[in-house]
C-alpha cells in the first residue's frame, strides 16, 4: 500500500488540471481557481490516510471542490451583505441561468413544479 504522501502527490499528479479546470469553470477566474484548487489538495492529502484504497479518488476530489467552492461564494456573499447564500442553481449555472430556470418552472402548473 502506498504511503499517505506517495497517494497524495499521486493523485495531485493524476488530477490537478481536472479539478483546476473544474472550478475555472464555476469560478470564471485563473487566481480563485488556483486557490480553490490548492485547497482542495491541502484537504485531501489531511484526509488520505483514512481514505479507502479503493474509492473512486478523482470523483471524492470533485466533491471536496465543489464543497470548496460552496464555501467561498457563502464567504463572499457574507462580505457582500447578502443575507441568503447562493442557490444551487446560482452556483452550477449563474444567477441569470437560475433565474430563467426558477421563472421556466413557476409557470409550469402546480402538479408538475
């Protein structure tokens, strides 16, 4: 079995640029991707020595980023003043895509919505 730092450095080799690209799509900036991605590497080498050799690495990384990414919108809409955190949809889509969404399924009738 490998040691925790041999896993770690593993999977920041194998999935770095994933995860970067993952978040550079959510975030839309090069500097908040790369930290986010940092992140996300920091959590998962602390947490590796109780991970199962067998899980699924780079779908229990894109998990840890978008909890990561959670995160910083909550912290930044904190800053901002705004009392509600984003929605899912403002998060995966933008608020102008989770807006048309929300408007598209209030007209639908009560049944289906």
């Amino acid at each position: 079995m490998q040691g925790v730092n041999s896993l770690a450095e593993t999977a920041f080799r194998r999935h770095y640029g994933q995860v970067y690209r993952y978040l550079r799509r959510r975030t839309r900036d090069h500097y908040e991707a790369e930290e986010l991605a940092q992140r996300v590497f920091a959590d998962a080498a602390a947490s590796l020595a109780s991970a199962s050799p067998d899980a699924p690495l780079l779908a229990w990384l894109y998990t840890v980023a978008r909890r990561r990414f959670a995160d910083e919108a909550r912290r930044l809409a904190r800053e901002r003043g705004r009392d509600v955190a984003p929605s899912a949809g403002e998060l995966e889509h933008g608020p102008a895509t989770a807006r048309a969404i929300g408007a598209a399924l209030a007209r639908l009738p009560d049944e289906q919505q």
